[in-house]
C-alpha cells in the first residue's frame, strides 16, 4: 500500500496569502469606520429632529414662547431641594422623556444621571460626555451640565445687526436668564428666531452654553478646558463641537482645521429641520448670520 503525502504551502505562499488579506483589510476598514460614521450622524440627527419638534410643542402649550438655555430662578421660588437653575433640557423633557435632566440635581442622584444618558437630550452615541473643570459637577468623571447639545441663545442677529461685527446684541435679548452672572435675557417667543431655515436652535456642542468669540484676542493664553471644549481664541472661535461626526484636527483649538481635520457635526435649524455641516464657519454663520 502506498501513501500520498499532502502537499503544503511553502512559506512565501503563506506570507502572499497574509499579505492579501492585510491588503484587503486596509482597503475594507476605511469603508468600514465611514460606514459607522455615517450611521452615527443619521441617528443623531433624529435625535436633533425630535429635540426641535419638543421646542415647538413647548411653544404651542406656552403662548407661543421657547425655554431659555438657563433660568435662574428668583428668590422665594422653588422647584426641587438643592435646584437654583432650570436648563433648557428641563423645559421640554416632558415632550420626550421622563428622564432627561442635566443639572446639580442629578450629582446628587447617579442612577437619575446614568438614566438621562440614555435619553435624546443626551448627544447621542457619539457623544462620551466632557469633564467640567468644576469638580462638584461631574458624576464619575462626567458634565451633568453639557449633554453635547446647546440650545442657541442669540436669535435676534442678523447680517447688519450689529452694524459693528464685533459688537453683541443687547443682553436683554439672550435666552438666558442669569442675574447673578450678568445674563439678565427674558423668555422668548418663538417667532424671535427669524430666518428660520437658516439660524440654528440647537447644535452639537461642547459646553452647555453656546458661547462665541466675536473678535481675535491676539496674546491671550487659551486655558486647557477652552482647548479641550473647542473655544479658541481666534474670530468666530466657539464650543460647538465641530469634529463631532467628522475627525479632530491634529492642532488643538484650529478654528478652520486647515491641519487635517475633517469637520461634521449636526444643527437643528430655528424651522425644525436637521443640517449636517461641513465647515467651522457655517456653523458660526448659523448663529451669527454672518461670517467671521
């Protein structure tokens, strides 16, 4: 009886096949991370399409009026132990949850915290939340002030208003009310925002608070959490988190990210309707009116 011997690859034969396969993978994974990418921005933007159609049925069972991004509430009022502020996430939660509170009251209460993660008022999965610099806001190592969404409280600019770029709108027009902090704004009606289909109303962010610069402060030093929140010091820089959908300059604080990265994030415009832009400045555009 006689035997036949298989035969077997040769190493140079199986060090081809290796270097195929790495090959076919190198060419797969960026599709891949893509695909995922893509996936995440759609999803996020229902998340802003709901947010926004909260907005607006706040608006219908309150005279026509939007929340403010924060409200200070005044002296004798009360609404909760230990809760000084309302944000704008408290006003409309009723229209979408019944767990999406992001302010002092949920460091008192982690499982309250862990809850409202899972909630839309959360930045959806592609959000992993930021630390605040101010320890006592954090529940393990996470804002529960910034859920990756800011509400925009400059809905009275416009192209030539101010005439002066580098001016703000009055403070007493800001959707915000905060005495103790210099921000005495006032609710707002919803017909405030104009040009609708092109000022936004919520966008992707870093800070709760939807802040801008309106002019370069040349030789001012950045202090780490403006790099780390994405407020740099050049015009127009501001929190929105613009590398949200897209992937982070290789410079920290790169308003235009000229350096290699790839800007995508969502906006739900003043109309209702959900953007993914594409440029730093578009986003400033669409809470400016104007470029920087």
């Amino acid at each position: 009886m006689s035997y036949r011997r298989a035969k077997a690859f040769s190493l140079i034969e199986l060090l081809v096949v290796i270097g195929v396969i790495a090959i076919l993978i190198g060419l797969l994974l960026p599709a891949l991370v893509s695909a995922r990418r893509q996936a995440a921005t759609v999803s996020c933007s229902a998340n802003l399409r709901e947010l926004a159609n909260a907005f607006a049925l706040y608006a219908h069972d309150n005279k026509g009026f939007y929340p403010v991004a924060r409200w200070q509430m005044p002296p004798g009022a009360s609404f909760e132990p230990g809760i000084s502020n309302l944000y704008w996430s408290d006003f409309i939660a009723p229209y979408v949850t019944k767990h999406a509170r992001f302010n002092k009251w949920l460091t008192l209460n982690p499982d309250g915290f862990a809850a409202a993660r899972r909630t839309v008022v959360w930045g959806c999965r592609s959000w992993d939340g930021i630390y605040s610099p101010t320890p006592s806001f954090n529940v393990d190592g996470i804002s529960v002030y910034d859920s990756g969404y800011s509400m925009n409280i400059y809905p009275t600019y416009d192209i030539d208003r101010p005439s002066n770029p580098v001016q703000s709108v009055p403070i007493s027009e800001w959707a915000i009310i905060a005495p103790s902090s210099g921000h005495d704004g006032q609710f707002l009606r919803q017909t405030r925002w104009t040009r609708p289909s092109e000022r936004a109303l919520i966008v992707e962010s870093n800070l709760w608070l939807l802040g801008f610069n309106l002019v370069a402060k040349a030789g001012d030093p950045v202090a780490p959490q403006q790099v780390v929140r994405g407020l740099s010091q050049v015009a127009g820089g501001n929190n929105i988190d613009r590398y949200r959908h897209g992937r982070r300059s290789r410079v920290e604080g790169d308003f235009y990210a000229a350096t290699g990265g790839q800007v995508a994030f969502n906006v739900a415009f003043a109309d209702g309707h959900v953007e993914t832009l594409r440029s730093a400045a578009a986003g400033y555009r669409a809470i400016r009116m104007r470029e920087p």
